[in-house]
C-alpha cells in the first residue's frame, strides 16, 4: 500500500481513482525533471564561463603573436632596459 499525501492529508494510493494517482505521479516527474534541468543549468554556466576565460586567453595571445614588429621591437627594449637597471 503506497501513500500519497495530497494538501497535507495521507491518502492509501490503491483507494484513489487511477486519474488522480495518476496526476500525482506526473506531477512528481514534472518536479524530478525541474531538478535535473535546474543542474544541468548549472554545468552550463560553469562550462560557458570557463570558455568565455579562454577564448579570452587565446584571443590575448593570438593579439600579441600577431602584433606588428615594431611594437615587438619597442616592447623588448622596454623589458631589457628594466632588466638591465634592475641588475646593478
């Protein structure tokens, strides 16, 4: 004998009429089903971020890769006269 609450009240599953048991029944899928799409939600969020973050580090690296050369060239004269400075 399985019982379904029903508005707070215990009722005996196999007393009900089919429809009515029926109607439960679906309505625990529907929440079942709630739940699971609420997680799967949730996996998409965090796959989306994680590839909005590397499509923003590939981006940076392709940018810089593909800088023209004197800006390459002006950059390592920066870098190499800090360095420089920083070693005496």
């Amino acid at each position: 004998m399985a019982k379904i609450t029903i508005d707070g009240k215990e009722y005996d599953s196999e007393q009900l009429p089919g429809d009515v048991v029926n109607a439960v029944v679906a309505k625990n899928e529907i929440v079942q089903n709630r739940i699971r799409h609420i997680i799967e939600i949730e996996k998409i969020d965090v796959l989306s971020n994680y590839y909005d973050q590397k499509v923003k580090d590939l981006m940076a690296k392709f940018e810089e890769e593909n800088k023209p050369k004197e800006e390459k060239k002006k950059k390592n004269l920066k870098n190499n006269g800090s360095e420089s400075e920083s070693k005496d």
